[in-house]
C-alpha cells in the first residue's frame, strides 16, 4: 500500500526531473556554444532602446512609497468586496452588516491617513 | 484565640506605615505609632498568656503558602505555654526599648528608620516564636537576622559599624546553613514541617542510622546538630561567637532588645522547642552542653580584661547565654527557659543603664570607655540604683532573679542523669564567680571613686538621663527582681511555677542521685546554692577590693602574667585565628576565581569567543549593513533544520 | 431581521478595544492634553476585563470561544497594557513618542493577543497573531530617529515574517491531513494508532515549535530580541517582554495541549532541547551584558525557557504552572523595565549596568524597589518569582523530566549572578554621578502594583494557582 502509493508519484518525479535537465542544458549549452563578441553597448542598461541618461540606482522621493503603499492598502481591501458583492443575496443579511463594519474599519484607515496628512504631496 | 494573629501584624503595621511615610510626613513624632503597636501587641499577649494559663491552647493556620502534594507549607501560629511566654517577654521588653529609645534617639536624622527597624524586628521575633511550622521559623529567623544586620549598621556611615554589620551577616549564615539544611532534613524524614507532626512521631526514628562519609550516625544526631548549628549562630555560641562583641556597634537600645534580651535567645528557644529531637541523641546534646561551657567559661574570662562597658556587658551575654545552652544540654530545658526569661530582664537593664551613663558620656569622644567614668553614682543616682540591682541579680545574689534561675541550673546539672551534668556544674559555679567579679567590676569603675572623665568632657557635667529613659530602667530593675519569683524552688519554700508551667511542652529532667542521698535532697540543694552564693560573693568582693580599695592590685595580672593577660584581652585571637583560617584563605581563593575563571573564561572565552552573536560593538547601522539580520535568519533557520531532523531522530 | 443576527457577546471586549483605538487614533490631532489617551485606555482595559469576566460562549461559528482558558490569558493582556500604560506617559514624553496612536496601537495588540488566546480555529490563531505583530513592530520603530530603534523594529519585523510563514506552513500541513483547521475537531482525529504518529504530523508539530519559539524567544529562535529589546522605547519593550510572550505561550496551549495532545511523546521531544539550550543560553548570556534592557532581554529568554516546562510537562497541572509563570512574570517584569525608564533623560539613556552603581545611596526607594525585582527574577522566596518558578520545576518533574528539572535548577543558578551583579552595584558601591529620576504619579502607581504584586503572589499564592487550575482545566479532555 505504501509503496504503491509512492510509486504514483514516480512520474511527477521524472517530469521534474526532465524539465530540470532541460532547462540547465539550455543555459550550458549557450554559454558554450553561443559567440562572445561584447562592445560597450550591450554592457549599457536596457531603457526602451534609447540611450541611457543618468544612474540607474537613482533614490526616490519617499512619498512615491507612502502613495504606493496606501494604494496597496486600498485596492487590496476593495478586493474582498468582489466574492461578497457576487454571493450577496445567499448571505444575507449577516453578511451584509459585516461588511458595513469591513468599509467603516476602512474609513477609519482612511480618516486616519487623511489626517496625518498622508494624501498631500507637500 | 484568632487574636493571636494580631500580636505580630500589629508592629508590621506600624513598622511598614513608618517606613513609607516616615521620611516626609512622620519624621520626630516616628515614635508613635510602633510604640503603640506594639504596646497592643504586649496586651494581646499578656491576655494569651492568661489564656494559656487558664487551659487554653490554639494551633491553626492562618493560610496556606505552597499547597503541593505532601508538602504543605502555611503561615501558622501555635500557642502553648512556651510560646506564650516567649510572645509576653518579647512584646513587653520591646515595648519598653521603644518608649527609651525615644529618648535615647532624640537627635539621631535616622529616627524614623531606627522605629521602623525595631518594629519590624518585633514583628519578626513574634512571628519567629509563635510559629506551628518549621518553615515559618526558618522564615522568622531569616528575618529576625536581617533586622539584626539593619540595625547593627544603623550609623552605616561609620566604618566599624558596616564592617560589624557585615560579620554579623556573614558569621550568621554559616549557622544558617546548617539550620537550612536541619529543616530540610526534618522535611525528607517525617515528610512534614509541622511541629506537632514531627514531634508526634519523633520517636520512629529513635534508633535509624544513616551513613555520613562513612561514618553511622544516629539520624536525630544529624537532625539535632545541623538544627544547633543555626543556634550556635543566633546565640553568638562558640566557634560563631565572634560576631556578638562587634555587633554593640548598633544603638544601645538595639543591643539590649535584639543583642541580649531576645534575637540572642533565639537559639536556646528553637533548642527548647526542638528537645523531643535533641533528647534522642546523647551526641547532640554533649555537643550543646560543649558549645554552653566552652562559650560560658570563654567570655568569663574575656570581659574581666575589656575597658569598652557595652563590650563587657555583651561579653558578660555570651556567658549567659553558654549557661542556658549549659541547662539543655544536661535536659533541664525549662531551667534554660528560666534563665532566659530572668536573664532578658536584668540583662536588657544592664544595657540600658549602660546607654544611660553614655548618654552622659556622649559628649566625650569614646563615650563607652569605662576608664574616662567613675563617680557617677552622684550624677546619676537612678541609674545607678538600677544598674547596681542588675549587677546583684547577674551575681546570684539571694533574692533577687539571677540566683533562682542560676541556681535551677546548677542543681539540676549537679543531679542530671548525663554523666557531663557534674562538669556543667563545676563550670557553672567557677563562672558564677568570674561573673560576678566581671559585673561588679563595671559597677565600681563606672559609679564609685572619682570622676575621671573631666578632661574628656570639656567642662559639661555628667547628667541623669531624661524620665522616658529612666522610667523603663525601674520598671526593669523590678522585673530583674520578681521574675525570679516565679520560680522559687521547693527547698526555698516555693512551688517552681514557672516550671510547672512549662512542663506540658518540655516536660521535666529525670533527677538522678544516689539511692542513699536521696533522703538528703534538700540538703544538697541548699548547699550548692551556698556555694555558688559564696562564689557570687567572693567575686563581688574581689572586685571591690581591686577596684575601690586597692587600685594598685590592678596591675597585678598584667605584669605578673603579661602573656595570658594579651591572650584574654585579645579574646583568646578568635578574630586574628578566623582572619588567617578563614576569611584571608576565602579572599585569597575567591579572587583567583574571579580573575582565573571569571575574567580569563567567562570574559576572553565567551565574549571573544562568539563575537558578532553577543557582543555589543560599533554602531548599529553598521551591524545591519553588515548583513547580521542575514545571520539571524541563518540561525533561525538552522535551528528549524534540527528541529526537523529531530522528527525523524524520535 | 436583527434577531436572525448571531450573538457577538463573546467578543465584545474586542470590539471596544478596537473602537476606542480607532478614535484614539483618530483623535489624536484635536487632543492637546495627551495623558488624556493614557486615562482613556486605563478605563477601556479596566472595562473590558470587566467585560472578559462577565461575558462566554463561542461566536463565528465556533472559530472563537471565550471559555476559562482565554480568559486567564486575556486577564494578562489587559493588566499588561493597564501597567504598560502607567509606564507610558512620563517616559514617553521624554523620549517625545507621546501621542494617540502610540496607545491605539498597544490596544490593537492586545486586541491581537485575545483572539490569540481565544482562537479554536487556526486561522483565525494565525489572524490574531499578525494583528499583534504587526503592532508590536510599529511600536518598536516609535522612536524613528533612533538608528537602534529603527534597526531593532527592522530586524524583528523581516525575522517575525521569516516565522510566520513557518506557522502557515505548519498550519497547512496539518490541514492537509485532517482536512480542518478547527481545533476541536483536529483534537478528536489525532489519536494512536493513527494519525498521532504520521511523520507529515510530527512535521506540523515541529514547525509550530519553530514557529512559536520565535514568539516566545526560545534559543536559537531568540536572534530578534536582544536588537529588538534594547532599541524599542523601553515602556515598549516592557510590553514586549509580557504580552507578545503570553500570547505565545497561550498559543502554544491552544495547538500543543488542546489540538495535538495525543502526539506529545512527539512534540515533547522537539521541545525539550530547545527549553534546555534556552535556560542556559540566556543565563550565560546574560552573565555579559551591560546594557539593563539587553540583561532583561536575555532575562526574559530564560524565563521562556522556564515557563515552557509547564508545557513539556503536557499536563493540566503543566498547563496551569505556566499560566501562573507568565501570571508572576507579568509583574516582576514590567516593574524591572519601569525602574528602567525612570533614569531615562533627554539627553541621557540610563540604561547602563554602570548607572545602577551606589543607587541605594542616592535613591534608596528605587533601589529597594529593584532589588524586589531583581529577588524575584531571581526567584527568591517569598517573592512572586520563587513560586512561579517551584511550580513549573515540579509540574515538570512529576512529567517524570528529572534531568529536565536539574538543568533548569543549575541554569537557574547561573542566571543569579548577573541579577545579583546589579544588586551589587547598586548596594556595596559609592554612587559616580547624581542620577536625575523622572517619577510620575502613573508610574509610581504602576510601581506600586508590580511590588505589591509580587510580594502578595509571593506570600499568598494560592488563589491564582488554584484560578490557573480552574482555567486550563478544559483544555486536556
């Protein structure tokens, strides 16, 4: 029984196994066969195909991170309405007073941001 | 008797109010409360020992501290004429120290934290003598020391007095361990810390041996002597003794309650309480008989050579207290008993009285130095009646408190049925002698003659000390006189109440005699009390003549035998055969233990040894840049490897 | 059509702990007076342990129960943040971290710890536990303009993910095998023979030790917390110290004792090690600290490892040693770091062993008061910590761990030295400078409850041991 039953998952085993191999003999193979005639361009970075301007490592304004942040926050809890919002009328009314609690917690994340000043650039 | 409870928790109160508040809102009027207290603490007693009298008994817990399985440990009281008496004593003599400290501490900046102290000692002695339990008394006795300890190092700014503090500490633990080790042993043999459990099945192990490093030994000699050796710690009992003499650095009111009247006695109670266990064992109780003598005859010959009169007087408590050690070892416990309850009287006037002419004295730079006084009976005429009625009693004189209870001792030794009862008496009458010469000594140099200190005083007059101290010292020097009437023997007419008292709890020592002295009893009783009055005698009047009449004899001993005189001065070297034995080879070993292995392991080896794990370096910043967060994790993650890999290793 | 609404009185301490701090936190820009947000959460924790004790029964279609068992973990929270709060105002303002959220955000931990203690599901375990941390790491990156803090917060935050992911881990493999993630029902299907041996069991098991252990601070999963401990203002590390802790702990009871009871010949196994490597690790460790916050650190490692016998031990009498140990702990600790911040300055951080040095001289009380801690640390009778510690060494010994016991004695005498070093210091040294001390009436309040506290548990006892006993009895059937 045991044994049999790791036998099943011999084929999963041998896929992995395969495409593993593949997947390093493509990258040896390259580098073997593959020509090697590097000039400055190709050590450039990639923007689009136009010639690069300035550093590549380049520090942003934190406030770009707070924004991206509080979209993060808020988009994700939005998600949560979807399931709700398509199951609405099996639930019931239970349902729809936990989510009433859901979007007003929200609002206090959202008051609170607002007051600390989190939407002003300046 | 619920009310028992309130006999110690009352000066708890009162010791815990005046410590909190003390400092900023009591201040001068710190006094109070603990002597009130405590003086409610003196009435409850005073009404369980009329309980007691009348047939009461009590022996409850108050509450339960740790509930496990067998053993059941409880904060308890157990009242029985022994502890009944203790409670009456201790309550009424504190009671009295604290109305005279109020006069002796008048000016002290410590006033409040001097009551509180006392208080809290009170509480402690109190809980440690009403205790049902073993713990409870191992607790009390733990606390009574470290009220000591506080207490000793009061004026802490004083070197003498830190370092005296300290030894006290230090010499006392020695004694405690034993102790620890005697209760803990009590605990794994009757599987019990109640008294009444122990002593109701002491007898099961009358004749159990155990193995100590080869060696049979009884189990009650094991029991008896580690329980001892608390005792000979407590009682300042030779080889522990040498911390007694040092702790008069303490307030005078401190050594006369805790150094002389009470924590002292500590030893002789928890002997007494014990003896169901000590009698087992003849080991054990030569060994108490032993410590007594060797102690007693030791500070005898030791106070007769010191100049310092709180010194004397405690030397002269270390004789005391060798004397009730004396009486337990020949199995006279309630003679013992009554030597302590007589001795905390005269001796606790004693100190007093010697805080009074100080008191006198403290203007002079060593106010304790009895070669500067002289003469004061004409400054101080109240102490000098008090203290003189003190120095009868210590010398046995008929009639007084001293000779019933010293002679309770001497008689009953004489006829004990252990063969060493006949040495205990020799030694018993010998120091009832050197005793008397000692205090009478301190009496004639401190009160008659001239007054010697007019240079060291710079012109102030020697003075009687104010009514609140003075008031105490006569209500004392009538204890040092009829509490010995309490226990008048047969032979003298009386009924030995005290004795009669106490028997319940200690019972009474077989009297062993000769089939053909039997008849003659009373006669042999009244001559050895003859004898020892004789001694008494003749040592008050040795010290008279040397003292009063012939001044010039005193330098008789020093030139004729300059070698023994150092020797006894010098407190036969205990402290200098310590300090070599012990205390240098301590210090010697344990600084190479902390610069070999503490510094050279512990510090190079761990701290060095793991660097970046524990020790505390450079700025922080840098640790993170480093990578160490990394390492953590790395570390974390090992940790869970091994604790998978212990899935398949179990 | 509100009576078809279930009951949500079982949560109902939650609830308000949740809405007052999202006022306090929104109210903090129009409140000038910020002691005001300390009155405010002192009066809401003392209301919803009211609450905890008068309300029961199970909500969430059964995922939480307030049953006996969370209610003696909940009493711990709620005196946890009572006493963090009397800490809070006068150390707080000087190190200038005074405000509104800093108090929300200790009640949303708490918050977190309650459905920790709670929880008969273990998601919703694994919800309350991120609720708590997620907290406790914004609090300790408060003081943002310290390098330390911000390193301390940073370290705990990437680590405690680190741990997360192996609760998740541990959570689904024992999904998968049961099919449930109700505690109940886990409880029933793992039995001998069976599923209490299958190694994918004994895997979860091992992985919830890990994941725990971190929470808990159990070597080697400790890394965090010295960095964490000394960079955190110190009013947060005392909640630290206690809360996060318990919350472990309760945890542990919650999955080991009531879920997994049947496989603990196994778990016991992983255990062990870790509690032994622990003690002794901490203690030794200890030993060479000079920072007091690093030494409580270390400290507060080997009390993990003490209190974690209680549930080697796998019994109700184990159960209930540990509950008391973390019940004890609570005082003797939060006391210890609020002597802490008394000596904290603007310009001075006080938290150098050194600074102990003569402190008997210059400020007797303080130092009596610490030396009352630092006995029961030890775990001198008759203080709190003697008893916490007698009880776990027995529950452990009656386990039949006789080594066990003997180490934790040895390592226990170790872990004296470094207490009795700071004593030293503080009562045989002559005082080098004249320490400021910053006593508000909070913490002299909070002061006086740790030391009653811990003399009173360390005398009398009785009532919360047989209270602990009462609490966990339903957890083992």
């Amino acid at each position: 029984m045991e044994i049999s039953l790791s036998l099943k998952y011999i084929p999963i085993l041998i896929t992995a196994l395969i495409v593993f191999v593949i997947g390093l003999a493509m990258v040896i193979i390259n580098q073997v066969l593959g020509p090697k005639r590097p000039y400055s361009e190709k050590y450039l970075a990639y923007e689009c195909g136009l010639p690069p301007t300035g550093e590549t490592r380049h520090r942003f304004d934190i406030k770009f991170y707070a924004i991206a942040i509080l979209f993060a926050v808020f988009d994700v809890e939005a998600v949560f309405l979807y399931p709700w919002a398509i199951t609405f009328d099996q639930i019931g009314f239970f349902a729809y007073i936990e989510m009433v609690v859901f979007i007003a917690l929200l609002l206090v994340a959202y008051f609170y941001a607002w007051i600390r000043g989190g939407f002003q650039w300046d | 008797m619920e009310y028992v409870i309130w006999i110690p928790f009352l000066p708890l109160i009162a010791a815990t109010i005046t410590l909190i508040f003390g400092k900023w809102y009591i201040r001068k009027q710190a006094h109070w409360l603990p002597c009130i207290a405590v003086f409610g603490s003196f009435l409850l007693s005073f009404k369980a020992l009329l309980d007691v009298i009348g047939g009461a008994r009590a022996n409850f817990d108050l509450y339960s501290w740790v509930i496990a399985d067998t053993f059941h440990a409880a904060v308890g009281f157990q009242i029985d004429p022994l502890s009944v008496l203790m409670l009456a004593m201790v309550s009424f003599l504190s009671f009295l120290i604290h109305v005279y400290s109020i006069g002796y501490m008048e000016d002290d900046p410590g006033y409040y934290r001097f009551f509180a102290y006392i208080s809290l000692f009170t509480f402690s002695m109190l809980m440690l003598v009403s205790a049902n339990n073993f713990l409870q008394l191992f607790f009390g006795w733990e606390a009574v020391g470290l009220c000591s300890y506080l207490l000793i190092g009061f004026w802490y700014q004083k070197k003498s007095a830190a370092d005296a503090a300290k030894k006290a500490f230090i010499v006392n633990r020695f004694g405690d361990f034993g102790f620890a080790l005697g209760v803990f042993l009590v605990f794994l043999t009757f599987g019990s810390i109640y008294y009444e459990d122990v002593f109701a099945r002491v007898h099961e192990i009358a004749h159990t041996t155990v193995n100590v490093l080869g060696v049979e030994v009884l189990l009650a000699t094991l029991i008896a002597v580690l329980l001892f050796c608390g005792a000979m710690g407590k009682s300042a009992q030779f080889p522990l003794h040498v911390w007694l003499p040092d702790a008069m650095e303490g307030p005078t009111p401190v050594s006369a309650l805790i150094h002389a009247a009470t924590m002292v006695t500590a030893g002789v109670f928890m002997v007494c309480r014990c003896h169901e266990i000590f009698e087992l064992s003849h080991v054990a109780m030569a060994i108490v008989a032993a410590a007594g003598m060797i102690t007693c005859f030791m500070a005898a010959t030791i106070a007769p050579t010191q100049f310092d009169i709180k010194r004397v007087i405690a030397y002269s408590t270390l004789s005391q207290l060798g004397y009730m050690f004396m009486a337990c070892g020949v199995g006279a416990f309630a003679a013992g008993m009554f030597h302590l309850f007589t001795h905390a009287f005269f001796k606790a006037l004693l100190f007093l009285g010697a805080g009074s002419v100080m008191h006198a004295m403290h203007h002079a730079p060593d106010p304790t130095d009895m070669r500067y006084m002289g003469g004061l009976r004409k400054y101080m005429p109240i102490t000098f009646a008090t203290f003189l009625i003190a120095s009868l009693s210590i010398s046995g004189i008929p009639g007084l408190a001293g000779f019933f209870s010293k002679d309770e001792i001497l008689w009953l030794s004489f006829v004990s049925e252990y063969p060493w009862g006949k040495l205990v008496w020799f030694v018993g009458t010998v120091v009832a002698g050197l005793t008397a010469f000692y205090s009478f000594r301190v009496v004639f140099m401190t009160f008659f003659g001239e007054f010697r200190g007019k240079e060291v005083l710079h012109g102030h007059e020697p003075h009687e000390s104010p009514s609140v101290m003075t008031i105490p010292l006569m209500i004392l020097a009538v204890g040092a006189v009829v509490t010995g009437w309490l226990g008048v023997p047969h032979v003298l007419g009386g009924h030995n109440h005290f004795a009669k008292f106490l028997e319940p709890v200690l019972g009474h020592p077989h009297i062993n005699l000769p089939y053909w002295l039997y008849g003659k009893k009373e006669w042999i009783e009244l001559f050895l009390m003859a004898i020892s009055v004789g001694v008494g005698v003749l040592g008050i009047a040795v010290a008279y003549v040397v003292y009063v009449k012939k001044p010039e004899l005193q330098r008789l001993i020093p030139e004729r035998y300059p070698a023994l005189y150092r020797y006894l001065y010098n407190k036969w070297y205990w402290d200098e055969i310590y300090d070599a034995t012990i205390v240098k080879p301590t210090f010697f070993t344990a600084r190479s233990i902390v610069q070999g292995v503490v510094d050279s392991i512990l510090i190079e080896g761990v701290v060095n040894g793991l660097p970046d794990l524990i020790r505390r370096g450079g700025e922080s910043l840098r640790r993170l840049q480093n990578g160490v967060v990394q390492t953590y994790a790395l570390i974390m993650a090992t940790g869970a490897a091994v604790v998978l890999l212990l899935v398949y290793f179990f | 059509m509100w009576s078809s609404l279930p009951s949500f009185v079982a949560v109902y301490p939650e609830i308000l702990l949740v809405v007052v701090a999202s006022i306090m936190a929104l109210a903090d820009r129009w409140v000038k007076l910020k002691d005001v947000f300390a009155w405010i959460t002192i009066a809401t924790s003392v209301i919803a342990l009211i609450m905890v004790f008068a309300v029961e029964g199970a909500v969430f279609g059964n995922s939480y129960a307030a049953d006996t068992y969370g209610l003696f973990f909940k009493m711990i929270f709620l005196l946890a943040l009572i006493m963090v709060t009397l800490v809070s105002p006068g150390y707080n303002r000087m190190v200038g971290i005074h405000f509104g959220e800093y108090y929300a955000l200790l009640m949303f931990a708490v918050t977190g710890m309650m459905l920790m203690a709670s929880s008969k599901d273990l998601i919703l375990l694994f919800l309350g536990l991120e609720l708590m941390s997620l907290s406790v790491y914004v609090l300790a990156a408060l003081l943002y303009s310290d390098l330390r803090s911000l390193e301390g917060a940073m370290k705990y935050f990437l680590l405690g993910a680190f741990s997360s992911a192996f609760l998740l881990l541990a959570i689904t493999f024992l999904y998968g095998l049961t099919g449930t993630t109700y505690i109940d029902v886990i409880a029933k299907k793992v039995f001998y023979p069976g599923l209490a041996d299958n190694t994918a069991l004994l895997l979860s098991a091992a992985l919830f030790v890990v994941a725990f252990g971190f929470k808990v601070a159990l070597v080697p999963f400790h890394m965090w917390s010295p960095d964490a401990y000394e960079g955190a203002p110190t009013s947060v590390t005392a909640f630290m110290a206690v809360g996060p802790k318990a919350a472990g702990f309760a945890a542990m009871g919650r999955v080991f004792i009531e879920a997994l009871y049947n496989a603990r010949v196994d778990w016991v196994e992983y255990l062990i090690p870790l509690a032994l490597v622990t003690m002794f690790v901490g203690a030794i460790l200890a030993v060479v600290q000079t920072n007091i916050k690093r030494l409580l650190a270390y400290s507060s490692i080997t009390h993990a490892g003490y209190a974690v016998l209680g549930i080697i031990a796998a019994s109700r009498e184990g159960m209930a040693a540990t509950m008391l140990y973390l019940f004890l702990y609570l005082f003797m600790t939060i006391g210890a770091f609020s002597v802490v911040t008394l000596f904290r300055q603007k310009d001075f951080l006080g938290e150098e062993i050194t600074d102990y040095q003569g402190l008997s001289k210059t400020h007797p009380w303080v130092a009596l008061v610490m030396l009352i801690f630092l006995f029961s640390l030890v775990g001198i009778p008759p203080t709190a910590g003697f008893i916490g510690k007698f009880f776990v060494f027995k529950a452990a010994y009656e386990a039949g761990h006789h080594l066990l016991v003997i180490g934790a004695v040895l390592a226990s005498a170790i872990a004296a030295y470094p207490y009795l070093r700071i004593v030293m210091l503080m009562y045989m040294k002559e005082p080098e400078k004249d320490l400021a001390v910053n006593v508000t009436p909070y913490v002299f309040a909070g002061l006086i409850i740790s030391v009653v506290g811990v003399l009173i548990l360390g005398v009398y006892p009785e009532p919360v041991i047989n209270f602990a006993r009462t609490c966990c009895a339903g957890l083992i059937p």
